[in-house]
C-alpha cells in the first residue's frame, strides 16, 4: 500500500526558517509507505519517507542522483543488485539511470533529496 501526503504550497512556506523536528515530520502507518514532500523546485526535491517493517518500492530507475538518509530504523537498498545495509544515521547515493529498489527490513524513516540536473 503506497499513501503519499502531498503538501500544498502554502504548507511548505510555512516550513521555511522553522526548527524542525526530523523524527516528527511524518509517522508511520501500519502497512503503507507514507511520504511528505518538504521542498519542491524546479531543479530539485527534499522528500520524508515512513516505511512500515516488510514495505518497499520496487525496482526503477530515476534520470538523477538521490540521496537516501536513513534517519531512523533500517532499509536495504539494493543498486544494479548488489544489496546494501543501511542504517540509522548512514546514507547512500543510488546514482543516475541504475536500477535501484528499497525494502525496510524493520520500520524506517528517511529522507531523499533529488537534484533535477547534470
């Protein structure tokens, strides 16, 4: 089950030159993926993730570089199939036009920040 939180543009000015808690910008919910969308530009995305234990996104590919920072729990992110662990507190970049999938081994929560440019 995917559920994506879309936040308006009015929501996301109301973010900006705030304190944020990292942990307490999205929640998990039982069986769903759950995203929120902090920044949106043109040239690029910030996006929090909630994963439930056993939830993913399957194989594809993207035309950029992401960062993946895992902030809390524990994923496998798995680039041109070779399997990567990755932890609380660690980060990997899944490079531009690689297959690549994520599969939370327990709940986790991260944070992904594409950059639409060469």
């Amino acid at each position: 089950m995917w559920k994506e939180v879309r936040e308006m543009a009015d929501e996301e000015k109301d973010l900006l030159g705030k304190v944020l808690d990292l942990h307490g910008l999205i929640d998990y919910q039982e069986g769903a993926v759950v995203s929120r969308q902090i920044i949106k530009k043109d040239i690029g995305t910030v996006t929090a993730f909630a994963f439930d234990a056993g939830e993913g996104l399957s194989e594809h590919t993207a035309p950029f570089d992401a960062l993946v920072y895992v902030y809390d729990g524990e994923a496998e992110v798995t680039i041109s199939g070779k399997n990567n662990k990755v932890g609380s507190g660690e980060l990997i970049i899944m490079p531009a036009n690689k297959p690549h999938s994520l599969q939370a081994r327990e709940r986790f929560k991260m944070m992904l920040v594409m950059i639409r440019s060469s």
